[in-house]
C-alpha cells in the first residue's frame, strides 16, 4: 500500500500525523471547539504547536472541557490552581488571557447568536483556499484576513489574538485549507 503524501511540518511524531489527517483544516462549526481552538492557539505564541497538542487532554480537564460560562467565572484561587497544573502550559499571562477570552467570547456569542456566524463572516462562511505565497522560502504566517480578524478580536477584549494567531487558529479549524501541494488533504486544484 502506498503511504499518504501530507504536509512536511507533521511528519515527526504520530500525534502530529493524526491531528493533520483527521482535523486541520477541515472547516469547524461547534462553539466550543472553535473557542478550544482559539485558546490553544494562543497557548502555542512562542512554542511549537506539538507542545500544545500532547497537552491537549490537560487542557481539556483543567479548563472544564472549554465550558466558557465556567472558564468565565474563574477566580484568583482557580488560576493558582491552574498555574500549579503540569498538564498545561503554566504561563500566567496565557491564562489570564483565557479567563478574559472566555468572557469576551459570550459576548460575541450573544450579539451574533453564536461564536461560529461571527468569526466565519471574516471568510465569507466558507473555506479559502490558500495561495501559499512564499516569503524567503517559507509560507505566509498572516494574511490581510487574518490581520482584520486580529484587529477585531483585540477592539472585543479578547487576548494572545495577533495575526499569527489568528492565521494558525484560520488553518486549525478549516476557514482556510492551508495543505501543501500534493499533500492528500489538499484542495483539488493544488494537487
């Protein structure tokens, strides 16, 4: 049988490979996952996404399964408790920026009647298909999209949202499909 043709960055570990195959890039609509996502992704600023990946189920059990009406309502004492949690990243200021996160993604849930219509529209509701322009030989790391989708978040409160950010968090949950050139996953007309 012939192995898969996927995207050089998750050919290192199996985890990575499983994560590629069955959840980047394909497009998201559930609330919570997509503010999982979002939280995640800003876990990862300065870190490989491996590192958040093999931390994912911690995060899952020490953020309430990404309940953001609980994560809403943390206090002093729960962010003691999570800075004390090795199965996470045990940054202050990443998890501070969860907690106020959480509050701002009520918000945008309430005024657009769900997370999803608010940060789909920044796509049109549909999946792009990245043109993976290249600067010094590697991938774009943000585009004008995910610029204004960082603007927007940071003008509602939410933190650790820059453009980089918001580009990853776009590829993670399919608002853009970002698989390289003969990969399997690629759209057809890269292939």
């Amino acid at each position: 049988m012939k192995e898969k043709t996927r995207c050089s960055w998750c050919l290192s570990d199996d985890e990575y490979i499983h994560y590629h195959d069955e959840e980047w890039g394909v497009p998201l609509h559930d609330d919570r996952t997509l503010f999982e996502m979002l939280i995640l992704e800003g876990a990862q600023a300065g870190l490989s996404w491996l590192t958040v990946l093999k931390r994912r189920e911690g995060y899952r059990k020490a953020f309430d399964l990404f309940d953001a009406k609980k994560i809403a309502r943390y206090d002093e004492r729960k962010q003691k408790a999570l800075m004390a949690d090795p199965g996470i990243i045990r940054n202050r200021l990443k998890v501070a920026a969860a907690i106020e996160n959480a509050k701002a993604f009520l918000v945008a849930q309430e005024e657009f009647g769900s997370f999803d219509k608010f940060i789909w529209q920044f796509v049109g509701g549909k999946p792009m298909i990245a043109v993976r322009k290249k600067v010094g030989g590697e991938p774009v790391a943000s585009t004008e999209i995910s610029d204004a989708m960082s603007k927007e978040l940071k003008r509602r409160g939410f933190k650790f949202v820059g453009t980089t950010i918001c580009y990853a968090f776009m590829q993670a949950v399919g608002m853009v499909n970002d698989h390289a050139p003969g990969c399997f996953r690629a759209p057809r007309s890269r292939k």
